[in-house]
C-alpha cells in the first residue's frame, strides 16, 4: 500500500472548484485503477487521504490562500507553497458567517468524498473537529496548541462537523459498496454524465449498485459549482425509493440523517458547492 498523492491534489482542486478535473475525480474516488489495477494490487492498496501531518489541517485547507509559518522563525520560507487550497473568501480568521458557513460545508465535502471512495481511508487526527494550525503548513517543531488535540474545540463540535465526521465513518464501515475489495466493474456503477469532455462542468453523479451485496443502491453527487444543479434521478430498484442520507448544504442535524429521510421527488436541487447521499430502500 502507499499514499496516493494524485488522489489527495484531485480531490482539493475539484472541491475547490477547478475546472478540468472532473474525469479524474471519478477516477480517484473510483479506486485509482489507472495506478493500481497492476501486479495483482486491489483498491484498498491505495491510500486515499485529503490531509496528512505535513500541510495544512482539512480546517486550514478551506480557510487560507497562503502558508503562515513565521511561527517557525524562518521568515515563512519553510514549508510547501503549492498547497491547492482556497479561503473560501477570506484569509484566516473571520467573523463572515458566509464564509464561515461555506467552510464547514466545503470540509463536509471533502468527507464524503474521502469515506465514499473505493481505497483505504486516511485521517488526519483533529480534522474530525476542525483543528487549525493557524496557516502553519510546517508545524513539526512545535509542542503546543498548534499540534495538541484540542478537547474543548472537539467539545463545541459533537453536535456539528464532528457529529457529521463520525456519521460518515459509520456509513462508511456499515455499506458494502463503500471499500469494496474488487475494483467497479461497469455493472457496480453507473455514470449519470455526458459532459467528460467538458473543462467547464463541476458536477458528478452516479449510482453505485446493490447486486446482492446489501445496503442498498447510494446515489451520490458532486456540485462544485457557484450555482444549483436541478438532477434528475434515476429511478431506484423496483419496489424501493430513494432516502436522503446526506445533503451537506443543511445545517445539523439534517445534513446527516442515518435512517435516510422520504419524500425524494424525481428531480434533486443539489446546492452550490454541495454533495448528496441518497440510499434505496
């Protein structure tokens, strides 16, 4: 196994909102099978991880354009400048609640793209709550606030980002379509896209299929773009409908419904810059 560094760079340029990436977002998320469907490898040979001890915190990745590691004593030129990150609108600290609400609903994002994706799951400790290191992107020299685990931050988060962590890492380890140990076959998963080709599009949606595994068929889908995306759904197995598991653009404790909520039309709004779970059932 290894860390797949492709996997970690596609997946902050797509949620960010970059163009021309989206066919390798479903590669990456579909289990890398370009890297490692060689040698007898599997998918869970890849490591797939967002954030890791070096760089930025998912918490910083969102809020910071630029490193700030004057902290360090080496005139912030230490630590990697190509972080792939985006403040949402404002650098650092702020008291936007715009912004700060498009934060948390980006590192939801990032979530479930990371506990959705075939491989192995990495997390860095602390982003279950939102750790910041302040824009600290090299902080290995420093035995305080910016690498300890802050319990009191966890604290203010059990009911929001770290309620919606926890529950994606139940979903994650409950679902049989999600770290499968074989790699998608055409008839595990459908794409509901016609526009590969296209640099300008940012939306992703597709069904991972039951096929006797259990669980149930997920639709899930991907809107990084700045406006609402009116998806037609596909029409569930027969006898069964589709439950809302995740939408991140509601507030907690909508955002994350384990039981899946009824009353899913045949056409879903997917919100700007948001991403939905839905189960058949």
């Amino acid at each position: 196994s290894e860390w797949n560094g492709s996997y970690r760079d596609v997946m902050r340029r797509f949620i960010k909102g970059d163009e021309g990436c989206k066919s390798d977002f479903a590669r990456r998320i579909s289990g890398s099978s370009d890297l490692y469907h060689v040698n007898k490898r599997k998918p869970y040979h890849s490591i797939n991880f967002i954030t890791a001890h070096d760089g930025f915190t998912l918490r910083d990745l969102v809020s910071y354009n630029e490193k700030h590691n004057m902290a360090n004593g080496e005139s912030n030129n230490d630590g990697s400048n190509d972080n792939l990150s985006w403040n949402c609108g404002s650098e650092g600290v702020t008291n936007d609640a715009a912004v700060n609400g498009l934060r948390w609903r980006q590192m939801k994002n990032f979530q479930v793209a990371l506990m959705i994706s075939q491989g192995t799951p990495m997390m860095l400790m602390g982003d279950e709550y939102g750790h910041t290191r302040g824009g600290n992107n090299n902080t290995y020299g420093h035995d305080n606030e910016l690498n300890n685990f802050q319990w009191s931050e966890l604290d203010k988060q059990k009911k929001h980002f770290f309620r919606f962590s926890s529950e994606m890492i139940k979903l994650r380890r409950s679902h049989p379509l999600l770290g499968r140990e074989e790699f998608l076959s055409d008839h595990d998963v459908t794409w509901h896209e016609d526009r590969w080709d296209d640099p300008t599009s940012k939306f992703l949606a597709f069904t991972l299929h039951d096929r006797g595994l259990g669980g149930g068929d997920l639709y899930i889908a991907f809107n990084a773009h700045e406006f609402y995306v009116d998806a037609a759904l596909p029409s569930p197995p027969h006898g069964k409908a589709w439950y809302r598991i995740v939408d991140t653009n509601l507030p907690s404790p909508d955002d994350f419904i384990a039981e899946g909520k009824p009353g899913v039309e045949q056409r879903y709004n997917v919100a700007p810059r948001g991403s939905i779970i839905l189960l058949a059932k």
